[in-house]
C-alpha cells in the first residue's frame, strides 16, 4: 500500500476548522473596504501581513499594468522639469564642430526638443553668424539611420558586452606590443586632448592619427617650413584692403568659413558713413562661392595656380628685395602684375591666401605675406587655429604599417577612410589585417560595416565637450537633449576603456574647466561660478595675443622649384559644395535639396565643364562623360558651367555615399578616388583623360534654370568710384510717362486722394532691408528658412519639375556679354538681342546673387485675386496666408511678380512618395510647433516668420514696452553670417531698417509696377573701375 | 398674310407641310437609334470612363499628377476651360442675338447650338472644379453664410465674378433652352405610342396645350429672355477675360481682352456648331431643314469674328511695342519666337489664315471644306487660350523663376475625356429630345419654305397670265 | 346662368390664316370666340381674339430691380460692413470707391433674379407645372391642326354654332 503523510496533524484529525481554512487561500479576510473607506490607520484593522499582501497585489497589479501600458505619440509631462514652460522656447548656449566647420550656436529647444540652431553673438568668432551645414545640423539629430545600440560584429550587443570584448582586445594588443591607433578627424576640444592622453598612458602602444576627409596638411606643412612649426594661424580678412586669394573658397568652405565671412563683410559693407571697400582679388579654375564674390576674377587651370603664386612673389620681392625664385609664365601674368602693385600699394593691409594643399606654395604665400608685412595686422600666428590638424604623411604611413600587421587595434572617430581616402581600395586591404577594428560612427557607415565593433557616438546636441577652435578661445558643447538611442560619446568610451576613475565624461570636463581652464582667467573667483557662467555664455574667451611677425625661415627657392609646373591637356580638380562639403551630412535632406549657390543644382554632383570647351569637347549638359586618372575612373553628368578655366573640369566630392542612409545613399558620384596622393599629401587636382560614354543622358535638378537677368533692373549694381560720386550711382528714381509728364512711382496712385482707415499702420509696419554687397550668396538663409517653418524636402524628381518648396530663393544671375546697351553696336535686332541675352557671358561673367522670399506688398496682387480671402494684408504691413481658407486655385501664385508662392502639389507629410523629414516619424521632431504644417492643395510662403514677431511682441508687452529693434527677428536675418538682411519695423524712426530704408542705393524690386513692396535690396557695389581690367 | 421674296434662299427645302416637319423632327426620337449613333455614343463613352480615371486619380493623388510647377500654375487646365466657355457662346448668340435681329435661319438650328450651350459650360465647369488643389471645398467661393461668422468671399477677385457670371449664364441658357423644348415635348406627348413614353413626356412638356394666352406669354418671355441673356452672354466671357486682364502678368495685362475674347468665343462657338451640326443633319437626316443656306450664312459668321480675332491679335502685339513697356514686350517676342513659338504659329494659322478662305463662297457652300475649316478653327482657338496662358506666365517678370511647363497624360486624359461627356450628352440629347424647334419652325413655313416660295410664284405667274 | 352657358364648341381648322378669317367673321355673327388652341404661335391671334398685353416684361424687370439691390445689398454687408479687409490695398473700406470691383457680380445678379424671376412667374400664371394633365381636344391639335373654342350659352345655340363654324371653314366640329 503506498504511504501517506500527512501535512500536519489537523490533517490526520481532519477537523471541519481544517477544511475550512484549508479551502480558502487567505484565512484571515482583508479589510480592504475599510481601507477604501481611509480609516485612520491607527483605528483600522490592517495588519502588517495585510500590509505586505496588499503590497503584493499592488506590485503585481503595476507590472500587469506596465506591461500593456498605451504606447502614445504625445504623453504630456507628469511631473514638468522646471524649466520647461509649453509653447515657451528655451535655448541652450552649444558649440557646431563636425571636424570641418566650427560654429558656436545657440540651441532653440521646445518641450525639451532642439528644433532650431541659431547662432551665439557671444563667440568673437563667429558673432552669431551661422552657415548652411550649421542650420541643417539639427536635423541629423533625427536622423532614423544613426544605430541605436552599439553592434558587435554586424550585431545589437550591450554596452557592458562591447566594453568588455574591447577592453581585453586592447590590452591584448597593448599586451603584444601592436599599435593601438585612434584615426580621427581633428579634435581641437583640450578636454577630449586629455582623455585621448590618458588612454595613452594607459595603452602606451597608442598612436593618435589625426585624418580629416578633406586635407589641410599643406597649410599646416607649409607653415612648418616657413616658421618652424606645424601649425595654422588666424586670418582677419576684416583688416585686409586687398585681399588675393589663390583658390581659396574661404566664404563657403575653407577653414572656417562662417568667420571669414563675417569678417569680409565688414570690409564690404558701406553703411553708417563708412565709404571704403576691400579689393577682393581671385584667381581660381573653379568658380567658387568666394570667386563669385570677388572684384575681379581671374581663371586658370590648376596647375597653373601655383605659378602664378610665384610670378606674384617674384613681383613682391622684386619690390621689396627679396630673393627672386625660377617660375615659369601663366596666362595671367599681366593681370598678377597689377595685383602685385594693388599689394605693395597696401603693405602690411593685404593679405593673400591659397586654397592649395601643397606645403610649397604655401611656402611661397606665407613669403609674399611676409614681405607684404602681413603678419602684424591680418594674419596672426601668434593665435594659432586648431581648427585643422590632418596630417596625410602619417594616415599614408599607417597604411603600410597595417600592412605590415604592426597594427593590433585600430578605432575610427568621425573618420571614414573607406569612404574618403583616394586608395580606399588599399587601405580596405589594410584593414584586413588589423586584428581589431572599432568604430564611433553614428551610422553603419562606409568603414563601419568593416569593423569588428561599433560603439555609436552621439550627435552633438546630446553631448557634452568642448571646443577651442583658436588659441585661448574656448566653447563648451552642452546636451540639449537626453541621448534618443542607446549610444555614448567617444570619450566615455575611451575613458571606460582606459577605466579611468572618472563616472562619465561630463564630470571630467567639468573637473577640467574647474580646475584648469578656470584658471586662465581671474574674473570670476570660484571653479564653480565660472563652470555655471561658461556653460551660461557657452563660450570662455581670454585675451586675444597680439600679432607679432614671426622670423621666416622658409627656403623660397626650394619650393619654387618642387611647386607644380603648368600642365597641358584636360586637368580635373575637386572641390567641396557650400552644402554638402565632405559629405559627411550626405544624409539630411535639407542639405541634400539646398540648390548649390552657383550652379543651382541640388541632389547630385557634376562634372562642370565651360560651355565653350564643352562644346570643344562635345559634350552637351547631362551627357554622361568618363573620367579617368591613372587607373581609376568616375563616370558623372556634365553641367555647363560659365566661368570655368578652359581645359579644366571640375567635381565636387562628399556625394556618392553607399552607406549614410535613404536620402544620401547613391546621389551623385564619389569624387574622393580621383584624389591623387603627390609628395606625401593629399592633390585636389591632376591630369586627366575624359571620354563621352554611350549612356543615356542623366537629368539634373536645377531650381534655377535661366542664368540672365535679360537687361532688366532686377538687381542693381555700381561700382565704388562711381557710388562715391553720386550715392544714387545705379539706381536712378523709377520714373513713369504719364500724361501729365514722367512722375514718380509714388505719385501715380489710383487712389491718391484716399485716407482709409485700415491701411495706415497704426502698431508696427515690418519690412526686411537686403544689402546685395553684404550678401555672398551662401544660403544659410534657406536652410534656416526651411527648420523654422516647416518647409517640405520634395527630392529631386520634385524639383526637376520646378516643385521646390524653398520660402526664400538666392537667385543667382551671370551678366551676358550682350546687353541692352551694346546690341546696337553688336548689330543685333531686338528677337537676336533678347535671344543673345539668354547665354551668360561665355568666358567670364560677373555673378550676382538676390536673396527672394515674399516681398510683403502693400498692393499685394496676389491678395486682389483669391477668390476667398485666403490671403489678405495684417495692419502690420504683413501679407498672410490662412492656409485653412485656401483652396488652391493658385491664381495668387500666376500673379506673383515674384514667384515666391509655393503649392502643395502633394501630401508632403506621411506620403511615403515623399521619404524625408515629415514622413519619418522621427524626422518630424524637428518640426517647429508654432508653425503649422500645410495640407495637400493649399498654397505656401514666406510669413516673415510671423511667430517670431508674434512671440517678440509678447514678450515685450509682459516687459511693458515696445520691442526693441533687434529683438525680433526673423529666421533668415538670424542666421546670416554678414548680416546682409536687416529686419525691423518702419515704424520706429531709430531702427537699423529705416536708416537702411532712406539710403541712396536702396530701392524696390520691380519698383515700376508700384506693389508697393516691405522688402527692399541695395545696389551691389564693386570696387573696380568700370569695364577695365583690375 | 407675310409674303417673302423667292430672290430670298428658302430655309426650308422640298414641298413641307406642318406634318411633315413633325415628322422629321420626331422620327429620331421615335425611332431605334441607327450604326452611326451607336458607334459615336461608344466612342464619347469610352473617352467619358477615361475622364472618370484621370480626374479620379487627380482627386486621389494631387495635382501634382499633372504638369504645373511653381512658375506655371494653369496651364491646360484654364485652356479647357476657357476654351468649353467659349463653345457655349454660339447656342446663345444664335438663339438670342439673332431672335433680336429677327434672323429667321437661326430657326432650325438654334436649339442645337443651345444644347451645345448647356453641354459645354458644364465641361467648362468640371475644370473649374478639378483644377483646384481642394476640390472638396469648390463651394467657399460662393458666398455662403459659414459657422466661421463673417467669413465672405473677395468680391475683388475675377474669380468670384466667375462664379457668379458662369452659374448665371449656365442657369439662364438652362431655362431659356427648356421653355422653348416645352410645345415641341407637347408634340411628343400627343404622338405617344406607348405607356412610360407619354408619361415622360406628358411630365416635361408641363401639361402645354397651345392656348393663344400661352403663346403670347411664351413669345414675350422668349423676346425678353433674348433681351437680357444678349449682355449676359457678352458679359461671360468678358469676366472670363478679366481672369486675365485684371492680373499684372505681362500678356495677361490687356484692356482689349474682353471684346477679343467674345469675338473668339462666338468664332469657335459657330466652328463647334458646324462641327456637330455637319455630322447632325447627315446623321439624324435633316438636310431639309439644315441647308447650305445655314451653313453659308454661319460661315459668315466665322469669317467675321475671325477677322476680328486677327486684328485683336495683332493689336496686342502693336500695343506691346507701343507701350515700351520692358516685360510686356518681352512677352509677345516670347510667344512668337520663345520655346512656345510652335503654338503660338499654329494658333495664327488656324485662326487667322484658315477663315480666310471663307471669303470665298465655292468653300463657304461646300460642305467638306466647312467641316475641315471648323475643326481647324476649334484647333487654333485652344491654342489661342494655351498661348495666352502658358507662355505669359513660363516667363515673366523674374527671369530666375522662367522655366517650361510639359503637360502629362493624366491632363491629355481630362481634356479627351471632356470631349467624351460632351459628346455623349450631345448624342443623348439627339436621341431623346427634339433637335429642331419644330413649333417655331412651322411658324416659317408659309414664308420662307421652298414649296411656299414655289406656290407663291406659281399664283404670281397666273395673275401676270390673266 | 345654367350649367349649359359652360357648354363649348369646338371648331377643328387646318389653316391659320383661315382659322383668323373665322374668327373675324364668327365675332362680327356674335358667337363668343372664348379661345384657339394652335401648334404655334399665330400672328394677329392677339388682337383677333381681343387678348390683353401681357405685363409679363414688366414683372422681369421688377425682379431685374429687386436682383440688383440685392446684389449691392449683399457685397456692401459682406466686404464693407461685415468684415473690412485690406485686400491688396484697394479700398475695400469705402463701398464707392471699391464699387467698380463689384459691378460684374451686381449684373450678373440682377440677370439672374430678372430672368428667372420671369420664366417662373410665366410656368405659374400660365399653370405650365411637371405633373400638369393637359385637356387634349384634338390629337394633332400640337401637330398641324388648329382648335377654336366657343361658348354657347343654351343647348339651342349648339348646332348653330357648328354651322357656324363648319361654314367658316372647319374640318370638322366636336363639343
């Protein structure tokens, strides 16, 4: 029989009291009414198993709550941080450095969202002015392609996974005695400079690389030859008179950009009195944002341009004694006679500079400065700029000794070789055999998808570091928002690996600024107050160091003689887009839809070729041509570009990109592999071989596709001698025949006599002044445009369609060699005039740039028409536009003189024919929320941001006064880096745009068909003399 | 009783009696429809599926389906537009202008050219509501009382006089059409053979008996209706017009629009008639009472407007030059050399050379060449509009924004398959209701038909004998 | 009267003019003519029978006055009075000064109401409505026959009447 045991001996008993209990789980009820009912606890029951047991139940009941927990798109605050007020903006002092630009920023975030970057006047650096990489970076925040989990091999992995795996490769490396290398672009952040060293003492097999995607290692070799240190010092284009550049872009993408521009519209601008302009100079084969700018311009192949560098230098010495170095001729030597002399005219006021990578001509430019006595006043070397530090010797070096397997552990930070590197193909062997490959890409990018590990660093708005771009100027880089996904800042990683004592980066950087950098100054008196108040400013300057000219040790006639000399046959040179640049932010559609400042043309790169050589050629624009260098070649379409050197084709690089995500991936060609690598550095320019393939053509979007302005007054132009004789120079009163004799536009007016109410502006009356001589056409403008008002990205196809939604426009005209004036002489009738008129200058025009948004007319056409008063004028001068009354019949768009009216064609937002910004549910973060996004059908346009005045004027009304000028303004004017657009209100007598308003070169455009605009430009002024030559 | 001189062409051929044109009048609508109708009305109803496609994928998808950009934001849409209006004018010319003028010959022919009427502004009205980017809200430009309070229409845009003048003139050609249908629906009635038809029938012709009061009324309504639908009609397409010359749009800016623009409405409203009608009187049997003599004298017609539209057009480009004006000469060199040239030169060919060819009375007799010259005439008069249109606006004042416009099938689809609701109304209308004014006509017999005439001078003679 | 004064005699024609010769001479005998029913319109039929001018023009008018005062009415309450806005500058604030923008919808209204206005009032007075059942007296009476009616006024008159008519030139008689 089997046994039975008993649980007890009630059970043996059996007694009814047993069964009783034995069936109902809890013996004892609980109270739970009485607790409902709250009896004081001391008079109710509940016992503390009770306690426990309700405990029980509510930790149970909470799980089973949180697991099916509403997953909701808005989830108002429960507890609101303190600092955050709904609908109110607050910003965040920050720094922009992606290893190419650097810009201190401030950033606009809303319920704990960044939505805008703006600039930070603060900086002396960049003085609140911003560029269009800059604008777009916030954008890449909500990238959907950045990881969000580090990955180890190829896979989603856990920090504490990755870490360790890392940790014991490294010290195995260490361990073996294999180098350990950090390949990385510039790091000019001291605090990240510490961490890197201190991981190097602890893996002293560390070797830190420093590779930057586009090379600057000849400026920085070349100063090395020239003054004994490697380094690069700072330019002040802004005490400059004369400046000549060699092919520098310095208003787009040289160095830093935003600086320079700033600067140089200092030297530009003619306003409160001032009556002087710098003589801007270029020689160059590309036309290039800073060319287009320029007094005069002169074109030569690229090979040529460091001829011309010497003949410019014989012709200083000459003057000054200096020794004379061998140079052969350039077509261009007459014209570098007379700049020479325009130099030696403003000794120690000019400077000269070179976009070239080659340390010999830096070599010799460094010389000429120096003879010109430059380095007192406009260039400093005493205030160096780490702004650049790629050292291509070495990067070429560490190929071999991949090779070589010396390699034990390489880490990839914010460097893409794969991508990058002329011979990735090579260094893609190398990297094979590297035993260990690490990568801080946000992204799986080009050399990520080689690596081993993937430890995803944040984007800048979630980080915490600091910047010193100059010497003894320094920015903090402060989060703004909680890191989206599971990633972590390169330099915590590296202190985790190097298992450094410190919790996280952010209190090592604070423990640095207390400590050290806090001590550079003696104003504030404690660590902490100058952390709070840096964090405060974002930036901490100290005093500038003077300049002091350096002794110049550099061998001229040693570089003279290993400079290259001019070259025959077709030469392919590469450059950087103002958009794009190196390509890192290949994948922001807002970057990727920004029209090229010169050619217009967005979502692809080009082989831009001169029109007549083209034709030479046979190549027609979007013929798809071969290049070829060496053994490598790109094929790409062709763009008729005017103003290019003959014999010279160029391609931008930054585009191609196979791994940056859906709205980078495979636009345009990648222009890296026809670098080639001459004398230990990076050559951005080389013969080549061009043939016509057999492939159909290859379309490309343009949103400007009319080069000419057709002799019409659109934007009005002088030159300095002439505008010093008559303020009105080129911009002569609108006048119209009438019967009663030619009358003034102002005094035709149907309704002379009226004095209605509704039409004076009783509060304010807005209007935005645009200073075309301050305007270089850079574009940050449109990109700034586009965060603060929503504005829909269409692609490319879109845009071939002229569909661009852009609320504001940098139209860009080249003069024709025909004008109104000279078809006479030319023989030409009126149809061949106008059919000349077409064809910008062949050889080499004059560009001019017109920033275009809604031009706010008082009589506004496009108000008479809509049939439901859709749009209609506000008593602040404003033109609106009730998106919800529209119905889209686009008369309003016909009759915009303009065309700055803007439909929906489509649903721009959740339409999956439309991938970008508003579609992608993380994408749409970035969305301004006081501004509304536009439905299908309805018609679009600039609003003058009318939510910022808005916000403006309340904010001064709680203050209990009237807003100050200056204090709103719109996104445009905001983030312009030459503070070329001046917003304010008419109303008030003192403000900047009134001043600007009465000027002798300001006037409307179209003024003679009296629309009576709120915007109004001034007439570009160049300082030449009429018609001549330099 | 009213004699007409035989020198006078008769409007009626072969010996008719009053029963006879009942007869011929009736015998479509009575009878089985013949090959000829049914492989017509086939042929409108596949291009009428084909409209119901494109505007349905339009409605569905956006207006971006077709090809307007940023510079140019009407293109074929407007032209059809512009171009159905226009047509419409005919009907009312015909059955109002000349009532005034006591034109008998307009007799058989007026209420055809008044259904084209009716059928034309309503293809003309289905662009007004397609081409809009929210066709779901095509009625905020009436002025309605909305729960917005005091949310009205802007009673300065063209396009609310649009409104008004396009519902006005739809609502009164409507009304016009159908007093006149009424006796003749009257005749139907009485011949009636079966059940359903003498119900129908007996529903529209309004319990109609033909007292003398009702005929006094009905012929002073119809004068008065006359009276006022002649300025409604020239008003139209003036307003039509204003779209454009009230704009600033250099090309579109032009103070002779309107009477240029209803000149070539009655031109392409006749060459329409013609069209229809050529086919009609072939197809339906009614040369007797269509006749060369109609054809001539609409013939007339076309050759006059056309006139005028040459010399409109060639005003505009005079004026052009004379005003010195930068943009609006830019404008008219563009058209006539521009990327567009083509248009604008097969526009000058086919409105301003081809009814030239009129003046001849061998062509303006004949049949054939009528036909081909209307087709020719209802070509060049939509490529008068897509000239006006398209090329005034892909190059305007800002030569940054100049850029070409290439339409897409989904806008040829509309345009085609607007042909198809137009014809298969027009067939329908054939088949069902009177094509003739039957009772109006009657009233002509006596006076102006061949045998009358033949009569007449017979008793003539006999006097001359005795 | 008696019921038969009601009574009335039909005269079947196949001419106008013949049937307007009738007419004259059957008035000049006396007979009361009370109506002809024709396939159209006869000219002379008006002063023949004696009929009164229709004032049906008068009434279009009329409606034509009352459209355009609404149509003033309405744009001056909506654009002006209502809501005032500034619409590209014009001077949409004073109604005079803003009137030539308004005149094409004033026409149209005043079209609109004066013709449709008329052609109601003409469906109504002359009792023209869908569903209306129509007294046939003679099948092609809308075809090419003509119908005289005329009222006797005892049952003796009747056969008179019909001589009457049959001498005037009738096909044939019905009552």
């Amino acid at each position: 029989m089997e046994k039975k045991y008993w649980k007890g001996v009630e059970e043996l008993n059996n007694s009814p009291e047993f069964t009783r209990l034995r069936d109902n789980e809890f013996f004892e009820n609980l109270p739970i009414d009485e607790l409902l009912q709250n009896k004081a606890s001391s008079t109710s029951s509940t016992s503390r198993r009770d306690f426990l047991k309700f405990l029980g139940f509510g930790v149970a009941a909470a799980s089973l709550a949180a697991c099916e927990a509403p997953v909701k798109k808005a989830i108002p605050y429960v507890v609101k941080p303190e600092e955050i007020t709904y609908g109110i903006p607050d910003y965040y002092a920050s720094a922009f450095f992606d290893g190419n630009d650097y810009c201190s920023v401030l950033v606009k975030t809303r319920e704990g969202r960044p939505i805008k970057i703006e600039g930070n006047k603060l900086s002396s650096v960049t003085n609140g002015g911003t560029n269009a990489r800059v604008q777009a970076s916030v954008l890449s925040l909500y990238d959907s392609a950045r990881l969000t989990s580090p990955l180890s091999a190829k896979k989603k992995a856990t920090w504490s996974e990755v870490d360790a795996a890392i940790t014991s490769k490294l010290s195995q490396s260490a361990a073996a005695g294999k180098k350990i290398v950090i390949l990385s672009s510039t790091l000019p952040s001291p605090t990240t400079k510490k961490v890197v060293a201190e991981f190097s003492a602890k893996y002293p097999t560390t070797e830190h690389i420093v590779y930057d995607a586009v090379s600057y290692y000849g400026l920085l070799k070349g100063n090395e030859l020239s003054f004994g240190k490697s380094m690069i010092p700072s330019y002040r284009f802004d005490n400059a008179e004369v400046i000549v550049s060699f092919a520098a872009d310095f208003l787009a993408t040289w160095l830093s950009p935003i600086e320079f521009a700033r600067q140089y519209a200092i030297t530009r601008k003619l306003r409160d009195g001032k009556k002087n302009m710098s003589r801007h100079i270029q020689f160059e084969s590309t036309l290039s944002l800073t060319g287009s700018n320029a007094d005069n311009r002169y074109k030569l192949k690229p090979s040529q341009l460091s001829s011309a560098v010497a003949n410019l230098y014989n012709k200083i010495a000459a003057a000054t004694g200096g020794a004379s170095v061998s140079s052969s001729a350039t077509p261009q030597d007459k014209a570098i006679e007379k700049v020479a002399q325009e130099l030696l005219n403003a000794k120690g006021k000019s400077l000269v500079v070179s976009g070239s990578n080659d340390p010999n001509e830096q070599v010799l430019v460094n010389a000429i400065n120096h003879l010109l006595g430059n380095y007192n006043s406009t260039i400093n070397v005493n205030q160096e700029c780490n702004l650049r530090a790629s050292n291509d010797a070495a990067v070429i070096e560490l190929m071999s000794k991949m090779n070589a397997g010396e390699v034990g552990t390489i880490i990839f930070w914010n460097a893409n070789p794969i991508y990058s590197l002329p011979n990735s193909k090579d260094f893609q062997a190398a990297l094979s055999k590297v035993g260990t490959k690490v990568s801080f890409a946000d992204r799986e990018d080009e050399t990520a998808q080689f690596c081993d590990y993937v430890a995803p660093e944040h984007h800048y708005l979630e980080s915490w570091n600091d910047l010193e771009p100059y010497k003894g100027y320094f920015n903090l880089v402060q989060p703004t928002i909680r890191p989206l996904f599971d990633t972590r800042q390169p330099q915590e990683s590296l202190m985790k690996w190097a298992a450094m004592p410190q919790a996280d980066y952010y209190s090592y950087l604070e423990e640095n600024w207390k400590s050290n950098i806090y001590r550079m100054q003696t104003g504030v008196t404690s660590g902490q107050a100058f952390w709070t108040q840096s964090l405060r400013n974002g930036v901490f300057e100290v005093a500038v160091t003077a300049a002091s000219a350096p002794a110049f040790t550099g061998n001229v006639q040693d570089a003279a003689s290993k400079i290259t000399k001019p070259g025959t046959g077709v030469e392919l040179v590469m450059y950087e887009k103002t958009g794009i640049a190196n390509g890192a932010h290949a994948n922001n559609p807002w970057l990727q839809e920004f029209p090229d400042p010169i050619s217009k043309v967005c979502w692809d790169n080009y082989f831009a070729i001169l029109p007549s050589y083209a034709a030479k050629m046979g190549f027609k624009q979007g013929n798809v041509i071969e290049v070829k260098v060496g053994n490598v070649s790109v094929k790409g379409p062709v763009l008729l570009q005017p103003a290019m050197a003959e014999e010279t084709i160029a391609i931008a690089v930054g585009y191609g990109r196979t791994n940056v995500g859906k709205a980078g991936n495979g636009v345009g060609v990648n222009a890296y592999p026809l670098v080639t690598i001459a004398n230990a550095s990076m050559k951005y320019y080389t013969a080549a071989t061009v043939s016509k393939t057999v492939e159909d053509d290859y379309p490309l979007a343009a949103t400007q596709t009319h080069h000419t302005m057709m002799g019409r007054e659109i934007v009005k132009e002088t030159t300095l001698s002439a505008w010093l004789k008559d303020a009105k120079a080129g911009n002569p009163e609108e006048m119209i025949e009438t019967p009663y004799g030619k009358k003034k536009v102002e005094d035709v007016d149907l309704w002379a006599s009226q004095k209605n109410p509704g039409f004076d502006r009783p509060n304010h009356s807005w209007g935005l002044g645009i200073d075309l001589n301050a305007c270089i056409g850079c574009g940050a403008c449109v990109v700034a445009c586009n965060a603060e008002n929503n504005v829909a990205v269409v692609g490319k196809d879109e845009v071939m369609r002229s569909r661009e939604m852009h609320w504001i426009r940098i139209d860009r005209y080249y003069s024709s060699d025909v004008t109104k004036e000279n078809a006479g002489e030319k023989g030409l009738g009126k149809l061949d005039m106008y059919g000349e008129m077409e064809k910008p200058a062949a050889e080499n025009p004059d560009v001019v740039f017109q920033p275009v948004m809604c031009q706010h007319c008082n009589n506004a056409p496009c108000e008479t028409v809509c049939p439901v008063v859709a749009t209609t004028h506000s008593s602040e001068g404003l033109n609106m536009m009730a998106y919800n009354r529209c119905v889209g019949t686009r008369y309003c768009a016909n009759n915009c003189p303009y065309k700055v009216r803007r439909f929906n064609w489509f649903e721009y937002t959740n339409n999956e024919k439309f991938p970008y910004t508003m579609t992608d549910n993380l994408g749409k973060m970035v969305l301004n929320p006081d501004v509304v996004v536009r439905s299908r059908g309805v018609m679009e346009k600039c609003s003058m941001c009318v939510q910022r005045i808005q916000y403006g004027k309340l904010e001064a009304k709680k203050a209990g006064r009237r807003p100050l000028d200056g204090e709103i303004n719109t996104a445009c004017a905001q983030s312009c880096p030459t503070n070329a657009l001046v917003f304010g209100d008419y109303n008030d007598p003192q403000s900047e745009v009134n001043k600007l308003a009465v000027d002798g070169r300001s006037y409307h455009l179209l003024a003679e068909i009296k629309v009576k605009p709120g915007v109004f430009y001034q007439t570009k002024v160049r300082n030449k003399e009429e018609g001549k030559e330099a | 009783m009213h004699k007409e001189s035989e020198l006078r062409p008769p409007l009626i051929l072969g010996d008719k009696t009053w029963h006879d044109i009942t007869e011929d009048v009736c015998r479509p609508v009575e009878s089985k429809a013949n090959k000829w109708w049914w492989l017509a009305f086939s042929l409108a109803v596949a291009a009428l599926l084909w409209w119901i496609v494109a505007v349905s994928y339009t409605l569905g998808t956006g207006l971006g389906v077709w090809g307007l950009n940023k510079t140019v934001g009407w293109a074929w849409d407007i032209t059809n537009f512009v171009w159905w209006v226009g047509i419409g004018h005919a009907g009312t010319l015909i059955s109002a202008i000349l009532l005034l003028f006591r034109q008998k010959w307009r007799l058989s022919i007026n209420r055809s050219a008044e259904a084209m009427t009716i059928f034309a502004v309503i293809c003309a009205a289905t662009f007004i509501v397609t081409h809009m980017g929210r066709p779901w809200v095509a009625y905020w430009p009436i002025p309605l009382p909305n729960q917005f309070g005091s949310l009205w229409v802007n009673f300065n845009s063209p396009l609310v006089w649009d409104v008004f003048a396009i519902s006005t003139y739809f609502t009164v050609s409507l009304v016009f059409w159908y007093t006149g249908l009424i006796p003749d629906f009257a005749v139907i009635r009485e011949r009636a053979t079966t059940k359903w038809r003498k119900r129908i029938y007996t529903l529209l012709s309004f319990g109609w008996v033909g007292s003398a009061k009702n005929w006094q009324r009905f012929e002073e309504v119809s004068l008065v209706l006359a009276g006022i639908s002649t300025p409604l009609v020239l008003s139209v397409h003036s307003v039509v017009s204003m779209d454009f010359a009230t704009s600033l749009v250099p090309g579109w800016h032009t103070t002779i629009f309107p009477p240029y623009f209803v000149a070539g409405a009655v031109f392409s409203g006749f060459a329409m008639v013609q069209t229809l009608l050529i086919i009609g009187r072939k197809v339906l049997g009614l040369e007797d009472y269509i006749t060369i003599y109609h054809i001539d004298m609409m013939n007339r017609v076309i050759l006059i407007t056309g006139s005028i539209v040459g010399v409109a057009y060639i005003t505009e480009f005079f004026i052009a030059w004379y005003s010195g004006v930068e943009y609006e000469q830019y404008a008219f060199i563009n058209r006539a050399t521009g990327p567009y040239w083509w248009a604008y030169w097969s526009m000058m060919t086919c409105n301003v050379i081809t009814p030239q060819l009129f003046w001849s009375t061998k062509l303006r007799e004949s049949v054939f060449a009528t036909f081909i010259i209307s087709i020719f005439v209802n070509i060049g008069m939509w490529f008068e509009r897509f000239v006006i249109i398209v090329t005034s606006l892909h190059r305007d004042y800002i030569p940054s924004s100049w850029t070409m416009y290439h339409p897409t099938w989904v806008e040829a689809g509309i345009f085609i398959g607007s042909l198809g609701l137009f014809f298969t109304c027009f067939l329908l209308f054939a088949r069902v209701f009177p094509v003739i004014a039957m009772s109006e006509l009657k009233t002509i017999i006596k006076s102006s038909s061949e045998g009358s005439k033949k009569k007449h001078a017979k008793s003539v003679t006999q006097e001359v004998n005795v | 009267m008696s019921a038969a004064s009601k009574k009335l005699v039909y005269g079947i024609f196949q001419d106008d003019d013949v049937v307007l010769q009738a007419i004259a001479t059957l008035k000049k005998k006396g007979l009361n003519v009370k109506d002809v029913f024709s396939p159209f319109p006869i000219h002379g039929m008006d002063e023949a029978l004696g009929l009164k001018r229709t004032r049906i023009a008068i009434c279009c008018f009329i409606y034509g006055v009352i459209g355009c005062s609404l149509a003033l009415l309405m744009v001056y309450y909506m654009n002006i009075l209502d809501w005032p806005m500034d619409i590209g500058g014009k001077p949409s604030f004073a109604f005079y000064k803003n009137l030539p923008a308004f005149i094409p919808v004033t026409f149209e209204t005043t079209v609109l109401c004066a013709a449709h206005g008329m052609v109601i009032t003409f469906y109504l007075r002359s009792k023209l409505l869908p569903g209306v059942e129509p007294h046939i007296i003679h099948p092609r009476m809308s075809d090419d026959h003509f119908v005289m009616a005329v009222q006797v006024n005892t049952e003796a008159e009747i056969a008179n009447v019909e001589a009457q008519l049959m001498s005037a030139g009738a096909v044939s008689v019905q009552k």
